[in-house]
C-alpha cells in the first residue's frame, strides 16, 4: 500500500510531498496486535483473512486506488493506492 501527500508549504515555497510504502502483511505480525489496546485485539482474525483477500484480488487485477482526494482550493491531494 502507498500513501501519497502532495500539498503547498505553508510558507507558499514550494510543496509538500510525502511518500510512504507501507506492506499490507503487517496486519499479520503478531507483535503489532500485542502492542494495540484490547478493543482493537479482537479483530486480528479478520484482519488476516482481509489482507489474504485483498493480496488475492490485487493479483488477479492489479493495483487500484481506495483513496483518491483533491483540493481545489490549493491543489492538495492525498491519495491511498493499494
């Protein structure tokens, strides 16, 4: 997953860009679900099973977009791409 921040500076210099890769597997770590609050624990199990079906459906039809916003008024995007 990429999540991608492209957005003017505040001191009208230029713009803001941000690119992060973050791999959808760490969703199955299990040292990252002992580290989140109890509330949240007991969606591990269908954590995994979303990931494996996400991880399938992109292999058979390749990349897409989840998240695809933009400002008009100074030109912000954000934008999530699975």
């Amino acid at each position: 997953m990429k999540i991608i921040v492209n957005t003017p500076r505040e001191n009208g210099k230029g713009r803001f860009r941000l690119a992060l890769a973050i791999p959808l597997g760490i969703a199955k770590w299990s040292f990252i679900w002992r580290h989140l609050p109890d509330e949240a624990r007991m969606y591990e199990g269908i954590a995994v099973k979303a990931i494996d079906a996400i991880k399938e459906y992109r292999r058979k039809y390749g990349h897409w977009d989840l998240v695809d916003v933009y400002q008009q008024d100074d030109g912000t995007r954000v934008l999530i791409r699975i």
